[in-house]
C-alpha cells in the first residue's frame, strides 16, 4: 500500500492577502530607486533584462485582478488544487517567441501603482477566499491563488538581488507561506516518512517511501534556509552545488533529493 498523503494545509486569507501587499511593497520601493542601467541589466532568467523581470512581477500580481474580472468558473471544487500548481506551472512552458514584458511597460512604477491600486480594490480584505478564479492552470480558490503569489514574489525578490546585488527586504509571512508551499509539494510528489526535511523557522516535512519514523532522532535528515530551499525547488540551485558550499545538511542514507528537483522551474 503507498504511503498515506496528508491534508492540505490551510493559509488564513486575511493573512496571506497582507503578506503579498507587503511583498510587492518591498519590490516597489526597490523599482523605484532603479536606474536606467540597472533596469538594463542581465538577469539569471535567459534574456529577461531587469527591466523584464520587474514588469513580469508586476503582471504576476495583476493576473489576481484580471482573473477576478473574469466570470467565476462552475464549481463547487477548483479544477487545481494548490499543490497541483507547482507542477502545472512547471509544465506550462514560457514562449520564447513571446516579447519580453518590460517592453510594453515603459513607465513601470505606473504600472506598479495600478497592479497595487487594483488589487487593493478587487481582492476583499477579509473572508474564506473561496472565490474561484479561472487561472491559467485551470481554475483556484482565490486564497490558494494568493498563496502562489507569495512563491513568485519572493523567488522573483530574490532574482532581482542575484542580478543587482541589492537586498531587497522579505516579509516574514510571504517567505513563510512560500517556503511551506514548495515544502508541501516535495511531500506531496513523494509521500512516505524516511526523511524528515526541515526550513527552520517555517517548514517541516516528512517524505520519501520506507522505514517510518515515530520517535527521537530521525535517522534521515535534510535541513536548509528558506532561501536556499526556495533555490533548489525552483532551479536556481543544485543539489550537489548546495551540499558542496555547505548550504544544506544531509545526514542518513536515504537524505538525497536530488532526483526530486527542482519542483518548479
């Protein structure tokens, strides 16, 4: 019998809406002290200048708006649930035909005060969030969707501080419900209770099939940052180079994830 997958957890929307505002503030006041030659600037994205990957974060966000504009999608049950975003995000390959979006939107802090003044408008500050939105990956309840939010805002803060050297803040909430996401999902894709991985303060998760653990100290153990496990489940980081610049600890002979990342790339 394959091992038993948990309950989802549940985000608190209230919580989850004031932790993306406060995400995309951080990235705003950053946007606005940027020059001409850093917007110019490469980025670890392929092609994306800053320029490209600033306005890609902020019609991220708008995408809450745009959805919410769209007539609500038959329900009562999402079509994605959110630890099925990963991956379909994973599989929804970007066109590189497609025109970088930095192109369009000359005057990026308008376009940050509209994404802000929208979503500040559209998205009820208080609630269950059970709207579903009709999104790209199929359809999501508006809170699992704002969760989401936090994953490509707090990736993206920090691609935009690899690229400039800058240190750009994270709110403590937005890094929390990202680092819990990515955690779930790696225990989602290999359900089992052999290794105990751990992202101190926010996440621990138990995965992989095998011996169970039940008390004292695990035999198989993963401990990383929140940054550095946000890296290594998107792509930005390998496995080997993580363990290799002492970035991660893994103790135990099953403590190897590598054949399961990255989780979203």
């Amino acid at each position: 019998m394959p091992p038993a997958k948990k309950r989802p957890r549940v985000y608190d929307h209230t919580r989850t809406r004031t932790a993306v505002l406060a995400q995309f503030g951080h990235v705003r006041d950053a946007v606005g002290a940027l020059t001409p030659e850093q917007l110019a600037a490469p980025t670890r994205l392929g092609a994306w200048t800053v320029r490209d990957l600033v306005a890609h974060i902020a019609l991220g966000l708008g995408s809450v708006s745009r959805d919410l504009a769209l007539p609500e999608p038959p329900g009562p049950k999402p079509a994605t649930a959110l630890l099925e975003w990963p991956p379909a995000v994973a599989a929804a390959v970007r066109d590189p035909d497609a025109p970088a979006p930095g192109a369009a939107h000359p005057d990026l802090l308008a376009l940050y005060g509209e994404v802000e003044a929208a979503f500040l408008a559209d998205v009820p500050a208080s609630g269950t969030g059970e709207r579903l939105l009709p999104t790209r990956v199929g359809s999501m309840r508006l809170t699992d969707y704002l969760v989401t939010r936090t994953v490509e805002l707090a990736v993206h803060t920090d691609d935009l501080n690899a690229a400039l050297g800058l240190e750009i803040p994270y709110d403590r909430q937005a890094l929390a419900a990202c680092t819990r996401l990515l955690a779930d999902t790696l225990a989602d894709r290999a359900p089992g209770g052999s290794v105990e991985v751990r992202v101190p303060p926010f996440a621990v998760v138990q995965c992989i099939g095998g011996p169970k653990h039940t008390r004292g100290t695990p035999p198989n153990v993963v401990e990383t940052a929140p940054l550095t496990w946000i890296r290594l489940a998107t792509g930005r980081t390998e496995w080997a180079r993580a363990l290799a610049d002492a970035e991660v600890s893994a103790s135990g002979e099953r403590a190897d994830l590598a054949a399961l990342l990255p989780l979203l790339k």
